[in-house]
C-alpha cells in the first residue's frame, strides 16, 4: 500500500472541464452524510406534499408521513442496506461528492453537484476515487473488512431501484 493511499491525500478529478480536488471524509462529515441518508425519504415526502396540496387527503397525508419515517430509521446507518440504496441515489451520491470537495471549492454547492451528476461518463471515476479516499484499501484483509460497508459501490449506476425509492403518492 502506498502512503498517499494510507494518508488519504486529496485526489483530483475533472467534470466538465473544471477540477475538483476530492478529500477523504472527516468523522464529522460521515456524521453529517449518515443524517443527510437518513432524511432523503422526509424530504421527498415534503416536496410531493407541497406538490399535491390539497389534492389528497389528510389521512393520505399521514400515511406518506409515517411511510416516509419509517424508511428513514431503517437508512440511519451507513451500513444499512436502505443507507447503500441511498448513497447510490442521485441525491445520495451528489451530497457524498459535495463534503468531499466543499472544502478545496467552496463556491460549488449541493444544487450544483446534482446538476453535475448527469455526466454518467465521469459517475463511476468519481465513485471509484471516493471509495479509495474513504475505504482501507491496497490489502484484501483490509477490502474483506469493509466490503459490507463501502460507500456507493454499486456498478450498474446512481439512481434507486424501485424497492428503496420513498414513498410515492400520484395525483388524482
């Protein structure tokens, strides 16, 4: 293993012809990552509500409510398999790309990272250079370990499947 693998020095990766310097995650940061998982189905959930308005009911309106919260207990651990669903999520895996870069660009936001994410070509480097920044690599004692709890590892791309998408509700 090489020592800037083991330092997790910043790597560089380029999206539409601008650079960005990826960073390893700081404990604080996969905190705020675990929260940010962990909120995507109540923040769907608002955004459809906001949508319908009054075209449902208030029973409807619970009931997408409880679903919603449900779902975000069982994504309140990174290495649960509702949290991988939502880190491979276009949301999930914008927010991961955003705390891994906010601090070399701090004029990038999150709206702009999701609007990065539609360069599929670039998805799997930027993916591929997260996970070595934030996961024990070089030996396969190392890789065994932290297979079950590698960030956005999935290859056949970012967006939910329909098991572990949020609640959904279609107007009438």
């Amino acid at each position: 293993m090489k020592i800037s693998d083991m330092a997790a020095v910043p790597r560089e990766v380029t999206l539409r012809g601008v650079v960005y310097k990826m960073s390893a995650l700081s404990p604080r940061e996969l905190g705020e990552l675990e929260r940010y998982i962990a909120d995507i189905p109540i923040r769907a959930v608002k955004r459809q509500l906001a949508e319908f308005g009054d075209a449902i009911t208030s029973d409807e309106r619970l009931q997408l409510i409880k679903e919603a919260q449900a779902q975000s207990r069982q994504q309140d651990s990174l290495i649960s398999p509702a949290a991988t669903a939502a880190l491979n999520s276009m949301e999930g895996f914008a927010f991961s790309f955003y705390l891994s870069v906010r601090h070399s660009s701090p004029s990038l936001t999150l709206e702009k990272a999701l609007d990065l994410m539609d360069d599929f070509e670039s998805i799997e480097e930027l993916r591929r250079v997260f996970n070595e920044l934030n996961m024990v690599g070089g030996d396969d004692a190392g890789k065994a370990a932290m297979e079950s709890s590698r960030i956005g590892t999935r290859s056949t791309g970012v967006s939910l499947s329909a098991g572990d998408s949020p609640p959904m509700l279609s107007p009438r």
